[in-house]
C-alpha cells in the first residue's frame, strides 16, 4: 500500500499541519462571519452576504471607544514594562549582588500565579486604599504583569552578549553613554523589541485582569466580553479580522526587511 | 525561555560574562545594579507581593459590605469555601490537566515540524502560531460557538461517525450536543493555551544538534527508537515549561468555562470572579484564590521535583 507508507513516513507532518489548522480555524470562521447579516442580535449563523460590518466598522456604540482605550492602555504599558523590565534584565546579567536569588524568584512568580489570583489580590490592594478604578488602575496591573516577559525576554538576549564588544568600544575611548548607546543597546534591540512585542500583545488582550481592576472603564475584551452576552454586533469579527491581517502583514515585512539586509550584507 | 531559576547558589555561576577587573570599582559603580533594579522591582513588590499580603488578610476577615470587613482570623472561611467549592477546584484541574496533555499532544507535532521539517515555511508557520496572539482571544473563543454549533458541521459528523455516543456515554458530551459540555470547554481550553505549549517546545527543539539524528541513524537507531532516545529527552525542558505555561493558567481560567460551557462545567475561576464582583463576599473569594493559588504552586513544585529539571533554562 504506497498510501499507507506514505502517511506513515509523513505522519508528524500530517499530525502538524492538522494541528495548525485547528489554530487556524477559529480565525477563518471569524472572518467569514464578517461578511455576515445576521438576523437577531448574534452573529452566531450563517445568514447572507454582506459589506455592511466592513463599511462601517464604527457603527456599533461604545466598539471603537473601547479599541482606542485599549490601544492607549496596550502602548503605555509596552513602554512602562520595556523600560523598568530592560532595566531589571540588565542589573540581573551583568551585575553580581545580594539578594539576586530573591529577584528572579519575583520576577518569576507572577509568570507561575493563575492570573485570577492576581487579579483577584490586586483588586482587595485597590479596595483597601479606596483608589478609584478605571484607566491608571488598569495600566499598573498591566505594566506589573507585563514586566516578568519583558525580563524574560531582554536577559535571553543579553545573555547572548559577548561584553568584549563593549570592552573593545572602552578600549577605543569610548565612554560609558557612548558605548551604551552604540554598542550595547544595538545589540540588544531584538530583545528589547521581542520583549516590548509580548508585552504590547498581552495587555491588548488581556480579559482577566482588566475584568477585575478596570471598574466601570471598557477596554476592547471587555467590550467584548458584555458583547457575547447582549449580541454580538458583526463589527467584533471584522476588527479581530483586520488585528490578525496586520499582524501577519506586519510580521511578514519584518521577515522580508530582515532578508534583505542579510542578503546585502553577504556580499 | 526560561521559567524557573535556580534556587540562589553559592557557587558562581557559569553564564556570568567575563568581565575584565582592572581596578576595584567605586561605592558609586557598585551602587549602579540597585539603581537599575529599584523601580522595576518596587512596582513588583507593591503591585505584586503587597496585594498577595492584603488578600491573606482580606481571607481572614469576616464583616459585610455595608458594616465593614475586620480580620478576626477566621480560618472556617476555608474550611467552608473547599466544602462548598470542591466541585469547582476539582473540575478545574481536571480541565487543565486534560487541555494540557491535549496541548502537548497536538503541539509536540507542529513544533517538531517547524523545527526540523519546514525548511523555508518555517518563518511563515511560526508567524501563523503567533498570529492569534494579536486577534483578540475573546473573538476566537466565541468562534468556538459557531463551529461547535447544535447541527453544524462539527457535531454532524462527530454523530455520523457516532463519537458524540460514546463521548456522552463518558459524560464529556450530551446527547448530540456539544456546546455547553465538558468537552466544549476542554477544547476550548486546549484551542488557547497551544501557543504557550507550541513555543517553549520548538525553541528546545530547535537547539537541538541534527547531527544527533544522524548519528543515531548511523547506529542503526529507527526513527521510533531516535524519537525516544535521542529528540524526546532532549526537548524535555521544552516539555515542561510548556506544560507549566499551559497548566497553570489554564487552572485559574473562567473565560473558556463561561462562554462555551454550562452551570455543570463552571470552573473555581467563574466562583472567584463571582464572588468577587458580583456578591461581594471578599473574604471567600480571597481564599479561594488563595486556596488555588497553594493547590498551583504545589502541583508545580512536586510537578518539577518529578521531571528532575530544577533549571530550566
């Protein structure tokens, strides 16, 4: 049987790419259903053909509000969590000193916490100092939670680092912001930009702990969220639609930069 | 990526970049880790340590909403959160724990694929596992509810091959449904946690030497007997940090249980957040969360004593 061999020599081959297409699946759905008319309320079954969603995608209240505060939320995130946690990588690789054991144990816990248990502790924090929830407290639990990814991150890559470069630099009477700027922080731009990449994509999308910390505030997931209970509006399918196009597009430049650069490079 | 570090060691450890020591460095230079370390790790400790201090005591209070909360360390709250919770904790783990020997059944193939057969798809297959990251998860969930729809595609030829028979008769369904079941929601579950399971295995995968492979060949190894011998220990790390990445978020999830699931499949995290906000008893919720977070913390540990990886790096 040349079939059967065939798919016994390519089993992790098949078993993969079934895979994929499991992943893959829900994204296909959902931009099939944005060019859905749905009847009631929920988009849930096939209906008609329809522009509708995708030439307005605005038109639903309160949907473009809450991507706008979720992009806004998403950017000074990425840019609290990239600082602090660029930092704390730095201080943790290249320098010796007490209590380092102490600090990678509390970088790595809230990596190690069920998210609710987080969510949940930082709101009785909240309650107990009467802060007002909304906006700020939503970017603290965000820049908290994304500061051990962005660690993680950054360290794999300065780790990698050979400090003869920035000896070399010194030797050449570079000094200290010199060398830091030309050399050490070129080097570990893939880390930072990989780091700043997660931390951008976890607080757009995080539902958990927004749900608990953000009070009467809306963000995307939540809009979401209240959305699968009161019907969805189409609208929801064409942005997550539009979310997974740019990302690949966005991902794929990347790539085809990056091979251009490698190629003029070789010769 | 590395999920755990070793417990502080006396002895230097090996990945510190060399350094040339040419004078003995100023108070000031010494001083330069503490001033990087300080504002990252004081958001940590007052964002992240001091709730969990709050939550202990808010676990031990006993008041109500309109009179006040007061710690009179009363433990009962507990006893009867486990007693009235114990479904909840107990169908927790034992979705995640499905989801995640799913995860890592359904994921060990497209890594290993990606590492070692895509050749120039590899970039493009990558980009396509982490592609989800970026459309909200909350949409694709609800996509679950079309595809596993009462009389859509899925459950038809689930019937037509007559699984859905045998999966009701374990309980993981009910009678040609789908949705609103156990399996549902492990599905669910399974759907979103793949990437964190997908990346950890094809970066311990990827550092693996090809030439291992050849050799084993060369010693007359089948590619069976060089999977098990050679590729699977190897990737081990992999394979644990996959299963924390997926397992332990997995265990606090509420998302997958509320949308695809019913009143039976509620999970402990659905409870916490309930209790949190909607009823606005504190002092169970909080030990709740507590109660799950030590159940975490210890499948982990006994979890990592048993794999024999304390450092995984």
């Amino acid at each position: 049987m040349p079939v059967l061999r065939w798919i016994r020599r390519n089993l992790v081959v098949i078993a993969g790419l079934l895979t994929l297409a499991y992943m893959i699946l829900p994204n296909i759905v959902v931009m099939v259903f944005s060019f859905n008319k749905p009847n009631g309320r929920f988009n849930y079954a096939w209906q008609r053909f329809s522009l509708d969603a995708w030439k307005d995608p605005c038109g639903v209240a309160d949907l473009c509000g809450s991507l706008s505060l979720s992009l806004q939320i998403a950017f000074w995130a990425t840019l609290g969590a990239t600082a602090l946690g660029t930092m704390i990588a730095f201080a943790l690789v290249r320098y010796r000193f007490r209590a380092r054991g102490a600090i990678n144990s509390l970088i790595f816990l809230p990596m190690a916490m069920p998210e609710v248990v987080m969510a949940a502790s930082l709101l009785t924090l909240f309650l107990n100092m009467g802060a007002q929830l909304g906006f700020w407290t939503v970017l603290i639990a965000h820049i908290m939670f994304c500061l051990s990814f962005v660690v993680t991150a950054v360290k794999a890559r300065v780790m990698s680092m050979d400090p003869r470069l920035e000896e070399a630099a010194r030797d050449l009477y570079a000094g200290p912001v010199q060398t830091f700027l030309r050399v050490t922080l070129p080097i570990a731009a893939p880390g930072i930009a990989a780091g700043a990449l997660l931390a951008f994509a976890l607080s757009f999308d995080d539902f958990i702990i927004t749900n608990f910390n953000a009070g009467s505030t809306v963000t995307f997931p939540m809009f979401v969220w209240g959305s699968a209970q009161r019907g969805t509006p189409v609208q929801i399918n064409v942005i997550g639609t539009a979310m997974f196009i740019m990302a690949i597009s966005v991902v794929l430049v990347g790539q085809v930069i990056a091979a251009r650069r490698k190629n003029n490079a070789r010769p | 990526m590395s999920l755990t570090e070793a417990p502080p060691a006396p002895a230097p450890q090996p990945e510190e970049p060399r350094e040339l020591k040419l004078r003995k460095p100023s108070t000031r230079k010494r001083l330069v880790p503490y001033w990087l370390l300080l504002p990252g790790i004081l958001w940590l400790v007052v964002f992240f340590a001091l709730p969990l201090v709050y939550q202990a005591s808010t676990s031990v209070q006993t008041g109500s909403l309109e009179q006040g909360f007061e710690v009179t360390w009363h433990f009962q709250t507990y006893v009867d959160a486990l007693r009235e919770y114990y479904p909840q904790f107990i169908r927790s783990l034992l979705y995640a724990g499905t989801a995640t020997i799913l995860c890592l059944l359904l994921g060990y193939p497209l890594a290993y694929l990606i590492a070692f057969k895509a050749g120039r798809w590899r970039n493009l297959v990558l980009v396509l596992v982490i592609a989800p990251f970026f459309t909200s998860f909350l949409i694709r969930t609800l996509a679950w509810k079309t595809i596993l729809a009462d009389g859509g595609a899925v459950v038809d030829v689930l019937n037509t091959l007559h699984v859905l028979d045998v999966t009701s008769w374990l309980g993981w369904t009910e009678s040609n449904r789908v949705l609103a079941t156990p399996m549902a929601v492990v599905c669910g579950l399974t759907y979103n946690f793949l990437p964190f399971m997908i990346l950890p295995l094809y970066t311990s995968l990827e550092r693996i030497d090809g030439r291992l492979h050849e050799a084993a060949g060369d010693l007359y190894a089948t590619p069976a007997t060089t999977f098990r011998k050679v590729t699977f220990p190897l990737s081990m790390p992999g394979v644990v940090s996959g299963t924390l990445l997926t397992f332990i978020p997995a265990s606090g999830d509420y998302v997958n249980a509320e949308l695809l699931g019913s009143t039976d499949t509620k999970m402990v995290g659905s409870v916490i957040q309930s209790q949190f906000l909607r009823v606005l008893d504190y002092p169970t919720a909080a030990a709740l969360s507590f109660i799950l977070m030590a159940i975490v913390l210890l499948a982990v540990t006994f979890y990592i004593r048993r794999s024999g990886t304390e450092d995984l790096v």
